[in-house]
C-alpha cells in the first residue's frame, strides 16, 4: 500500500557518496522491508521511481524526533570529537620530562 511519493529521492540518490551497486541494495533492501514501493517506468531511457509506503512514512516520522536532538547537539558532539583527537596526540604525563 503506497502513502504518498516523495520528490526528494533523487536528490538523495545522487548527493549521497557511495557507488550505484551499493544504492540499489540499500533500495531492494527497503523495498523488501516494506518501507518503499518500487515503480518501473516504461520510459526510455528505463528509469523506476520509489515512494514511502505507510511503514516508511511511518518510520519516518518517529525518526524526527532523533534527528532533531542529533541536530540540537551536533556542537557537542564536534567539541567531544575536537577533545578527544587532542588527547590521542598529548603525551603521557609520564613523558612529559
């Protein structure tokens, strides 16, 4: 059962940085899951388009929550991250002589 197309994936398609072999198993994987639905256009060149079915759309929306508090603190997660790094590079206070 489809819920609603989503213009965006495209864009999400071709911004994302990984090759087409990956992407396709990433979208049979989706589609075998249940969260997209997959449409084979009689076009030429061939081309399919995937839409959101309801457990995607589903999904979806109890995913925004976790982005949103992964957006609120992404400066303390880039700040742990600066800390950390420094500390990989400090020496031991017991090399400091």
């Amino acid at each position: 059962m489809v819920a609603r197309r989503h213009p965006h994936l495209g864009c999400i398609w071709q911004t994302t940085p990984c090759g087409n072999r990956t992407k396709n198993a990433w979208c049979y994987q989706l589609e075998r899951d249940g969260l997209v639905a997959r449409h084979d256009l009689v076009e030429m060149p061939p081309r399919v388009e995937y839409e959101l079915t309801e457990l995607g759309m589903e999904l979806l929306i109890r995913m925004i929550p976790l982005w949103t508090w992964v957006v609120e603190n992404s400066d303390q997660f880039r700040k742990s991250r600066e800390d950390y790094d420094s500390r990989l590079h400090a020496k031991p206070s017991w090399q400091t002589f």
